[in-house]
C-alpha cells in the first residue's frame, strides 16, 4: 500500500497488483543473463496471477494447505484457470 501511495503520488500511476502462488516442484538456476524458473508448477502460478483481481492474491489448494496455520485466509473459492 505504501509503494502503491509513492508511485501515485510521484507518478500518477494507480498500482495495483496481482500475485498467484502455487506450490511444486520446479526447474531453477542460471539462464542467460538471471536467474529463473520454469516448469508446470511455475505456468499454474502465472495463470493464478492473470485471475487475480488487481490488489489480489489467489493461492492453489496445495500452497494454502501448506500456510494454512500461518497466516489467515479467506473463504476458498473455485477460479476457473486456463
């Protein structure tokens, strides 16, 4: 919220994003010029994030199951990813 308040007020950019977290195994290290990762579990993630609505975060059913007695969800819901 505060990053979001700073870009506005300097930019006059209403920022909001989107997160998508998903939970699996993944391909990760040096590629190119960075590092990255890539795999099923990463492409779910990214689709997440496209559904979310701006300002929100979608966790999938295995991420909340991991953080469920660390941190307060809301109410689960079925989201329709491509």
């Amino acid at each position: 919220a505060a990053l979001a308040k700073e870009v506005a007020r300097r930019d006059g950019v209403d920022l909001q994003l989107r997160v998508g977290l998903n939970s699996g195994q993944v391909i990760a290290g040096e590629i190119a010029l960075g590092y990255a990762a890539t795999g099923e579990t990463v492409g779910l993630a990214q689709r997440m994030e496209s559904a979310a609505q701006p300002g929100g975060i979608l966790l999938s059913e295995s991420t909340a199951r991991l953080v469920e007695h660390a941190a307060v969800l809301g109410e689960p819901e079925w989201v329709r990813i491509k």
